[in-house]
C-alpha cells in the first residue's frame, strides 16, 4: 500500500509568509529568520516583477530567478558558500511547500536533544550493540542518522516518539527526496533498525514501520571518478606550504593521495600512530576496525614533520591535526575535508565533470586505480587501502580504462576465433 501525503500547493507569497511564521513558532532566532527573509525578499521582488505572486511554488520558478540573478541552479552541485546557504534557504521553501515540515541543516549549529529523546537514544545504541557488534565509524553513523530522525522530530513539533504516525514517516522522507538513491536507501535502513527497537520496547504500533520505503539501488553503479596525473600535480602545487594550515592540508591531502587513506582514518590520526623509527604508520582503522600498517614514505614523512615541528599549534592533543582557530581541537568526526579538496581544486583551476564526485573520498580512488593500472594484484591493494573484502577493492577496477580496453578486446577475438 502506497502512502500519500496530501497537501494544497501555496502560493510564492503564500509559501514565503507560512515558512517564516513556522520558524517563528520553532523559535528560530531573529538574526536567523532576518537571513531567510532577506533571501525571500530577492525572490519576492522577482516574482512580482514576472506577476508569478499568485502562481504555485515550482522549482522552476525558483531556478529562473537565480539564472536572473547569474546564481547555478538547485541542482549545480556548486561549492560556493554563499550560493550553498542561498540554495538550502529555497530548498527549505520548496520542501514546506511539499510536506509543510522542514528539516534541521546539517551544517547548522544545533542545540542538545530534548533529554527524553537523549535518553532514547542511548539505550538504542546500548541496544544496537547488544545485538550486533558494531564498529566505531559503524556506531557514529548510526547515532548520527538516529539524531537526525528526532531533530526532525522535534522541529516538527512531536516531543514524544509515541506521537510519531505514517505522517511524520512520509514526511520524513519526502524532504531527503533530492538525496542520491544509496543515502536515502541507508538512512531508510537505520530508520527501520531504530523502530525494530521501539517496537520490541513497545513504544510504538508496529504498522508505522510499514511506512519506512524499501529503496532498492545498486551498490557502486557508479564507476569511480579518477583525476589525471596533470590534475593531481596542479592540486599539489596550489597547496600553500608556507603557512601552518598550508603545511597541515597539505599532509593530510598526501595520506590520501599516495596511501588512499579513508577521512576518518586520517582524522583519528594520533602522534603515537607513527613510528619513526620503523618508519611505518600504524593504526586501527575507524570504518573496520582492521589494523592498517603503512609505509611512511620520505615524502609524506617530511609533510607530516613539517606540520608538527613548524605548523601544528600547541596542544594537548595526540590527533596531529587541528584545526587552527582556539581552543585549537581535533577535527570533529562530522568534518569529512571536502572543504580542504575544494579549495585548492579551485586554486589550480582544476574543472572537474559536473556530474562527478568531487570530495575528499575521490582523491582515495586515485592510488586504488593506479595500483590496478601497474597490475598490483588485488589483495596486496586491497590490504595497503584497509578493505574488508576483495569486492570493494574490485570496484575500482572499472575506473581502469587500459585493462577495460584489452578485456573487451581479448573478448572480442574470442568470438572472432
């Protein structure tokens, strides 16, 4: 049975008024409502100008007016701030129009759970544990999507989870539509997870479960986005090694360019993790939980001496790096770094294709498919890059264009022959 959420469409004007006083009624604060409202009013005052007031709230009324403005489009995938914050303030409009709900930012900062759904929390957790043991990066992820669920809960209005209805469900998920087919198919997964939970705790009926979508997608459909060696070298030198958060990005972008390491991997990175004298990374992997054992080559060793000796602010810290505004702390485990790649790959001048993934994880897909280039066999890649199985290794293969070509032509005179 299929659920639909019926709502009336509002008008521009009508969407505009009904959005602010639904913030106001959230206790949003004033400086945060007068930053939405000055967006709205840009808006307004186009809308006006092309007599679309009274017309219904679309998405493509909303892209005309930043093509009027020389702003991309919702769907750019542009990485610039101010266009980010102007994009998330008419996404909001666009997702009250559909749903009459809206959803906590992620780069917002937020205040605490309500201590009930703190509480809840934490003997879900307790419980995911109990029944499955889990890895660190595996618990934060959950706690994480978890957290997710009740702000939107509680930005909506619904202070106590035995309140929540097929409602809120289909809400839930119809705000995230614009998200890619795997994130919504994962957080459907926690979702059902966490209500398998109230369920046997008999919090909640169990046919609002029944609401949560079964997302079907392919695991990595998507072949993986390899920069050029060209690209890789402009990335490098555009990295200002002068300056301490210079010195700092620039070893964290080199353990992930020539040893593949994983963001979280490289977060968690402490002091005692190097051993100098065997000149050899060592640490326990946050994703798997594996220990990983790298060599540390003359290149990254000199980067990461460097930003310790001459960069690193002081700390009691062990994680080596910091971020370079008091009090000085550890990178926390939201910060995936795409903002390190982002930068310098617009300093080089590096364009990359619209439709590619352009994070920090793509500079890991550099050395898996350059290993497979050079005909490393799949196992030794698949220990230096900390995967579980061959089967993720195997992924990046399809980005191997030279071996693709001689499969398919060593195919092709099998059938001639």
């Amino acid at each position: 049975m299929s659920l639909q959420h019926s709502r009336p469409s509002l008008s521009v004007d009508q969407a505009v008024k009904e959005l602010l006083d639904f913030m106001k009624k959230l206790k949003y604060t004033e400086g945060t409502i007068t930053h939405y409202r000055h967006a709205y009013n840009s808006f307004l005052a186009y809308a006006k100008s092309k007599r679309l007031l009274a017309k219904p709230l679309t998405f493509d009324i909303i892209n005309r007016h930043l093509k009027s403005i020389d702003v991309p489009d919702l769907n750019s995938g542009t990485d610039v701030r101010r266009y980010v914050l102007l994009h998330g303030r008419l996404k909001k409009l666009l997702q009250f129009q559909s749903t009459g709900m809206i959803s906590r930012q992620r780069y917002r900062k937020i205040t605490p759970l309500s201590k009930p759904f703190q509480a809840l929390q934490s003997r879900y957790l307790a419980w995911r544990l109990e029944e499955k043991s889990l890895s660190n990066e595996t618990m934060r992820k959950t706690r994480f999507e978890t957290q997710r669920f009740l702000f939107f809960l509680e930005d909506n209005g619904v202070n106590s989870i035995s309140k929540v209805n097929t409602k809120h469900i289909v809400a839930y998920f119809r705000q995230g539509s614009a998200y890619a087919c795997e994130t919504m198919g994962n957080r459907a997964y926690q979702l059902r997870c966490f209500f398998r939970f109230l369920e046997e705790e008999y919090i909640v009926n169990p046919s609002i479960q029944a609401a949560i979508p079964k997302i079907k997608f392919v695991k990595r459909r998507r072949i993986p986005e390899v920069w050029s060696k060209t690209d890789i070298r402009k990335f490098i030198a555009a990295i200002d090694r002068g300056s301490p958060i210079g010195k700092r990005d620039y070893a964290i972008c080199l353990l992930a360019i020539r040893f593949g390491m994983r963001v979280g991997d490289i977060r968690a990175l402490r002091i005692e993790h190097v051993d100098w004298n065997k000149a050899i990374i060592s640490l326990q992997q946050m994703k798997t939980g594996n220990l990983l054992q790298l060599p540390l080559t003359e290149e990254v060793g000199n980067a990461l001496i460097d930003y310790l000796k001459n960069g690193r602010p002081q700390s009691g810290h062990r994680e080596i790096f910091l971020k370079h505004c008091a009090p000085f702390s550890p990178f926390c485990e939201r910060n995936n770094l795409s903002t390190i790649v982002a930068k310098y790959r617009t300093a080089a001048g590096i364009s990359l294709p619209k439709e590619s993934r352009k994070g920090f994880h793509s500079l890991r897909h550099n050395i898996a498919t350059r290993l497979h280039e050079a005909e490393v066999p799949l196992p030794v890649i698949a220990s230096f890059l900390g995967h579980s199985t061959i089967d993720s290794t195997r992924h990046y293969a399809k980005a191997d264009i030279k071996m693709l070509r001689k499969a398919a032509l060593e195919w092709k005179e099998g059938n001639d022959e």
